[in-house]
C-alpha cells in the first residue's frame, strides 16, 4: 500500500513554475518553433498561397523533391559508443574559407515576395553565423546591397548563362568587384521546368490581383502591408519583369549553353568557380578535368526535371571519383541537421539549404532566418555527439548506411 498525505501548500506551489508571458507574437512563435517543419507550418499560415507554392512546391508532380527527402529519411546512422564528444566542432574549410557549420545559405529567387526582408535578411543570418550566403541571378536585392548586408563574411553568386551574354558578364564582374569570393557557374536550367504550382495560383512578377488572390489575403494583410509599403522589387539581371515565373525564366535562359561559355566565365571571374546542377559522374569527372573548384550535386530542388536522380545518392560515387580534386557539394531535400551530417560523412565538404532558409523567412523574417539556422546547428550538434564524433572531420561512410527503396532495374547489355 501507498502510504498518502494531506498535501503540503509549499510543496505544491514549489512545483508550479508560472512561465512569464512573452508579449512579441515574433518571438513567441518563433521559439515554439523545434524543426524546419514547425517553421514551414508557420510559413504557410503567413504567406499567401502564391508565394507559399512557389517557395514549397517543385516541378510537375513533385517526385524529385519527395524523391530527395526520402533519401534523407532512409538514412541509417552508426554510432559509436563509449567515445566521449562533450564538444563538438561544426567548423570546415570550404574553397579557400572558412565557414562556422558545414551548410550555407542558397541562392533563391524572388526571394522579398516571401517576405519583404528578402536576401537582406539570410545574409545578414549567415553573417552572425558565420556562414556563406548566397545570391541567386534572379535574386530581389543587388550585389551591393547583399554585400553591406554581409560586409565581412563570405558572399557568394549563382550565375545563369543568358541569352543576352553581356548580361551575365556584366553580372560577374559585379560580384567580383564586390569581393564575392566564389561562383556558382549554374547548368540546369537551360529551359524552366513545368511548375504546375505556380501556373494554377496564376504567379507571376509582379503579383496579379484577382478575387482568389483577395480572398487568400483577407487572413494574412500583415504580408500585403509589408509588401505595398517596403520598396519595389528589384531584380539582379532582368531589367522588365512581367509574366509568370516560368516565361521570365524562359526568356532569360539559353538552352545553348556549354562549356565554352564556361571558360568565358572562367577568364571573368578571379575566384573559385563551382558548377551547380551536376547530376552524374562522368560531368562531374569532366568538369574537374576542365579545372572548376567545386561541384556541387543538385536538381535545383526539384524544381527543375522531374524524376531527376538525387543528389544525395550520386554522393558517395562523386565523392570517391572526385573528392581529392575538388570541393563536392550537395543540395535539394535538406530539412535536418541529420541530413547534413549524413553528407558529410559520405564525402560532401559542404551543403547548401534553400527551402529550410526560407519557410524561417517567411515565418518570422530576419529572427525566422536566425531561428532556422539556430535549429539546424542544433541539430548537427545534436547528432555528432550521439555519433560519438568531436569534429567533422572524424565523420566517415561507416557512419551511414543509405536505405534503398528504388532499386534500378538492370540494363540488357
């Protein structure tokens, strides 16, 4: 029998711990906020379906996002035991620099319809985290403005080779005269994928005004008040920015691109020169053959080619081919700190995160942006030292088994 008692005043009181109420909604929901994924549910409560989409959603019926996320599920760690890491160092040296955790910021577009903070905000997050950060071509804030955003840390540009090629030379020259100290020579896109998310909110540049759009904004006029009161969009390339987002990409972008423009760009730009949108081993293996810096593994988060491979897969095989010549890299279903130190220890020097960025955005601006990196440094830190690793560099494939759920049907010979 349990021997009971009248109850103690003290004792119960000394038990209720009254939380003091934060009066800043910002604040408040942003710390409620554990994962990316609390994040993106904010987001989405905030943000107009339009911009929510063109933020969320990816290309046709969206496999090589799901795809890609997947992959990161399917991860199965190793720890090791008994291997005390009390501390944890997140520092790697990535193209000539040095960067506080082994992620940075990627280049978006249209980036202030998520939030009007824009670009403004993710660099200066990355600038008190001291991570890269970097700007899209069709970003929304000018290579300048991006720079004294982060004037101390490491700024990088995505570059898309256009039709009109001054266009994009004229842009290499910028970022390089701003001290950008690496490029993202981009090869994806040499079309815009199909994405269907966009073309039935009827998004386009600038926002057009309908009765679903009306409708959609009566629960959210915080996000109409900051976007018709903060300056008009302003884009790094494109000098008209009317029509949908895939017409604008269309008829910025030039399905001839080759390698000989990338040796243009080479001879313009005097720093490291990745190429974004590698989705093989034989590119990659040429590609470092022609002497760029970095490869970075992606299918532009799915938004590009629809069944694409994913990344995260082509990692282990780039890495083991390529990995002592040049930085590998990777991107495109990133939500956890899990993720990211998966790819480490299957050979990725570093990894980019877009989506995570941007739903902290638009949940909270540039304290969202702060809260989202917060929780992936969390994460990582989190996951080393259950590992039973102190640095990155003590991470290894031993540590990850990738799950298979597609098997490739074997070609006839």
């Amino acid at each position: 029998m349990v021997e009971r008692q009248v109850p103690r005043p003290t004792e119960v009181f000394e038990l209720l711990k009254l939380k003091r109420p934060d009066l800043n909604a910002r604040r408040r929901r942003l710390s409620a906020a554990l994962t990316i994924a609390d994040l993106r549910a904010i987001a989405k409560r905030r943000t107009p379906a339009a911009a929510f989409d063109y933020t969320d959603g990816a290309a046709e019926s969206e496999l090589s996002l799901s795809r890609a996320r997947q992959a990161f599920e399917d991860v199965e760690f190793h720890p090791d035991v008994l291997r005390p890491a009390e501390d944890v160092d997140t520092g790697v040296h990535v193209l000539g620099g040095h960067s506080a955790l082994p992620f940075g910021i990627a280049p978006t577009g249209f980036t202030r319809l998520m939030q009007t903070e824009g670009e403004t905000a993710g660099a200066g997050a990355a600038a008190a985290a001291g991570i890269p950060f970097t700007l899209s071509t069709l970003g929304t804030t000018s290579i300048e403005a991006v720079k004294a955003a982060n004037p101390a840390g490491r700024n990088w540009f995505q570059l898309y080779v256009m039709r009109d090629r001054e266009i994009s030379y004229e842009l290499t020259r910028r970022a390089a005269a701003a001290g950008f100290d690496t490029l993202f020579f981009t090869v994806d896109t040499p079309v815009a994928g199909a994405r269907l998310r966009d073309k039935r909110n009827g998004f386009s540049i600038p926002p057009q005004i309908s009765l679903k759009t009306i409708a959609n904004a009566i629960p959210r006029p915080w996000w109409w008040v900051d976007f018709l009161t903060t300056p008009k969009l302003e884009f790094a390339s494109l000098t008209t920015t009317g029509g949908t987002v895939g017409e604008l990409l269309d008829a910025a972008m030039d399905p001839t691109i080759s390698y000989a423009d990338l040796e243009v760009i080479r001879k313009i730009w005097p720093g490291k020169i990745v190429v974004k949108g590698v989705q093989n081993l034989p590119d990659a293996v040429r590609l470092v053959e022609a002497g760029v810096d970095g490869i970075l593994l992606s299918n532009h988060g799915g938004r590009q080619l629809d069944r694409a491979p994913v990344p995260f897969h082509l990692l282990p095989a780039v890495a083991r081919e390529v990995g002592q010549d040049a930085a590998v890299m990777v991107d495109t279903g990133i939500m956890n700190g899990a993720d990211i130190v998966a790819s480490v220890a299957l050979g990725a020097d570093f990894t980019l995160v877009g989506r995570a960025y941007l739903y902290g955005l638009m949940a909270g601006g540039r304290a969202g942006v702060d809260r989202a990196i917060a929780i992936l440094r969390e994460e990582i830190e989190r996951t080393m030292k259950l590992l039973g690793v102190s640095s990155l560099e003590e991470l290894e494939p031993r540590h990850v088994t990738q799950l298979t759920r597609l098997v490739p049907v074997p070609q006839p010979s």
